[in-house]
C-alpha cells in the first residue's frame, strides 16, 4: 500500500477542520496558537484594530460557547490598535491573552494582557477591569530603574512571549524601544493580577537584558526546573546580528555562570543570526531554533543544540549549528518554532519566504540533529500549501500525539485580505 495513503508522522490529520485544515470564518491575522487540558485550540491574533481570541473545538470547528461563535474581539485600552500574539490556559481554567496595543508615534508599542472567563466575557479582576498595558520606568541602557524619574509615559515595547508559572505568575519578555537605535530586551515577572512581583530583581519585578552596551532584542524564553529562565533573541554588533541566549536567576539577576558571563553568543562575519524559539530536552539540554542570512542571499533556517551550562552541545550536530536551504526561491526560508516530544525528538516550524510560494513547512530531528526520515515524505520535512498566495505559519505546539499550527493566508491578493488558518498533523 502507498505510504501516503496510510496514517504516518507529519501528515495532516484528515479528523480536523477541512482534510487536517481549520478555516474560521473571520480576519484578519493569527499570531499563536495553544491547546487547552479540553482539547480546544486556542488562537490569539487580530481583527481590524482589535486584539481576537478564536476558540475551535477539537474538530476545528468554532466553540459556539465561546464569545459569538467562537470569537471573542477586545481592546486593550480605548482607541489605537491591540493585537494578540498568544493565548494560555490559567490554572483556574480563565484564559491569558497577551499582546501588543500600540498608538501612533510608537516604535513597536506596549506589551499588553487580557484575561478572560470560559464563556469569552472579561475578567474584571485583573489588571484593570480585564485588561493592562505594561510600561516599564526605564530609559536608555538604565538598569536602575528605581532610580529613574520619568514623565509618566513609557518608551515604546515590543512584547513576543509571556509564559504562565505553575504558581499563577507571570514572565513577560520584549523589546524596550526608546528609538530606532537604542533597543534593550526586558524580561519581567507579574503577580497573577498583573501587578510587578517586586521579590523578582531587587523590588523592581523586572529586569533589562542587554550584551555589552549594543542594542538587544528578545524574542523568547523558556524556565528551567530550577526556576532559572532561558531568553534568547539576537544582538547588534557592528552591522551583525548575533543569535543570543541569556540565562536569569530566579531572583531576576543574570547567571553568570551561563555560557560566557551570562550569555551564549551564535556569530558569524558579516552575518545576521536571529533566534526566535526555544525548546527543552528531559536533560537540561537547550534547543533554539531562528534563522542566518547575510542581507544578501537568501534567509536559511537555523537550529542550534547548546548544554545547559551555555555551550555548543557536542552531542547535537556534532557541537555545530544546523544550518539549512528548506526551500530554492531566493528569499529563502526560517524556522519560527520549536518543540521536543517526549522521545527526545526535535519539530520545528517555519516557512519558506517565496512570495506566491511562501508554504508552511516542518522538519522533525532526532536528539543529535539528524533528520528524521520516517516524517513526512520520508526526507524529515513536511511542506503545506494552505492558500493560492502567500501562507505564514506564526506558531506551534504539540497536543500529545499531534501537532498543531496556526498563522494567516492571503485570501484575496487584490485586496490584500489574510484570514487564520489552523493545521493538524499526526506526530
């Protein structure tokens, strides 16, 4: 019998949505992408100038119980724009969703949070009255911010992930904006309703994350069993970028004892590595996955493998980065998230970057960074073609024995009109 036609690893999952493809009726832009202990799935993005949380059940059809018809639309403040960029189950069961509310004259705008109940109605006990816009007291490359004097407005934020603590709390990581040049990556910890946690650094209940004195960007973190956490983005040096990973004691202070005081440096001349994902194995080891391009040529996908001391792996790729060309078409391709199952094995998501041609695409490895030939097309890679024109994957995660992807499609190239889309594939 055709492989194809039997049940294998990276193929879609025929029992959700369309033939393993969820479409819901609605725009504009998905962003991220989470699966409840119910089994729904959990996309945060944007409808016109509203942040939107969509509820599927575990077939891929919208939650009629959730919102109107699965949808939920809100602002984080009155006016200007609100975005979500990941939703998260609470412990209690009520439903985090953070976010970006920018207006006009922001760089990257505030990073934002919503909480609502299961029915899709806000909860009125965090932040204020449902919602909170962070704003950090902070200007350039200032790491006292307690000594700090400001106006009462923030420079401008541009947040990437929060993560939900077993015990409620709260990591935020951004990017503080105070100009086009003068950038620093924030990683903070908030108490379940919103406010700072002031036993994190000192009584600040934040920390700013910067190499040296050159401008730092963060995209992503991950905590440790210890309770340490793992961020990681890149940092301008010179006209390079360079992938970067830091690791911050519980207390909120660098760990020092991390890579090279502190930090874990991914560098080539005249080279941009950027890293925007991070995964964990069951033995401590750190997998980060981004892209390298020169500005030039076309964008390939990077996968790194470090120790948990902040070494190159030696066990992953022979203690090398995993450098790969997933697709032809000049603009290349790059991976924008990963996971380890529990066997160890590594899926990352990305997409290829050739306009028309743009597809979402995934890879599975084993734990030494060798493809994983029993996915997909027996190569390791699986390539989806969602729409007629461009398709962007923004995130994933795996839901036990499947893995599921979430982003936007362009529907209508005349009117550049992106709807959200949502993929199942067998693990």
């Amino acid at each position: 019998m055709d492989r194809n036609s039997e049940p294998h690893a990276g193929m879609l999952d025929l029992s959700f949505g369309e033939q393993g493809k969820a479409f819901p009726d609605t725009g504009e832009t998905v962003n991220g992408v989470n699966v409840t202990p119910a089994n729904h799935v959990l996309l945060a993005g944007r409808r016109a100038n509203d942040y939107m949380i969509i509820r599927l059940q575990s077939n891929g059809r919208t939650d009629p119980s959730f919102g109107q018809n699965g949808i939920v639309t809100g602002k984080f403040q009155k006016g200007f724009v609100s975005i979500g960029l990941s939703a998260s189950m609470t412990n209690d069961g009520r439903i985090l969703l953070a976010g970006r509310y920018s207006k006009p004259g922001d760089i990257s705008g505030s990073p934002a949070l919503a909480r609502h109940h299961q029915d899709g109605s806000l909860d009125t006990s965090f932040g204020d009255q449902g919602t909170l816009v962070i704003r950090y007291p902070i200007k350039p490359y200032e790491t006292d911010a307690r000594s700090t004097q400001t106006d009462g407005q923030s420079a401008t934020v541009g947040m990437d992930k929060t993560l939900l603590l077993p015990d409620g709390k709260i990591l935020v990581v951004s990017t503080h904006n105070f100009d086009y040049s003068t950038i620093v990556g924030v990683l903070a910890r908030l108490n379940p309703d919103g406010s700072f946690d002031e036993s994190f650094n000192d009584g600040k209940g934040f920390t700013v994350v910067k190499y040296q004195n050159n401008s730092t960007q963060l995209s992503t973190l991950l905590q440790q069993p210890d309770g340490k956490i793992i961020v990681a983005g890149f940092t301008v040096v010179a006209v390079d970028e360079w992938g970067l990973v830091a690791r911050i004691n519980a207390d909120g202070t660098l760990d020092t004892h991390f890579g090279e005081s502190g930090f874990f440096l991914t560098r080539g001349p005249a080279e941009k590595r950027r890293i925007f994902a991070l995964a964990s194995q069951s033995n401590g080891s750190i997998i980060a996955a981004g892209d390298l391009g020169t500005g030039v040529s076309a964008l390939r996908c990077l996968l790194l493998g470090l120790t948990a001391s902040g070494t190159f792996d030696p066990l992953f790729n022979k203690g090398q980065p995993l450098i790969t060309q997933e697709d032809e078409h000049q603009l290349g391709s790059q991976w924008l998230s990963v996971a380890t199952q529990p066997d160890s094995k590594i899926v990352v998501q990305g997409n290829t970057a050739g306009l028309q041609e743009s597809d979402v695409i995934l890879r599975r490895y084993s734990a030494l960074g060798e493809p994983d030939l029993d996915f997909g097309d027996q190569t390791g890679q699986v390539r989806t073609e969602v729409g007629d024109y461009i398709d962007m994957g923004r995130s994933m995660t795996l839901d036990g024995t499947r893995i599921v992807v979430a982003g936007s499609y362009m529907k209508d190239a005349n009117n550049f009109d992106f709807r959200p889309f949502a993929l199942r594939y067998l693990a």
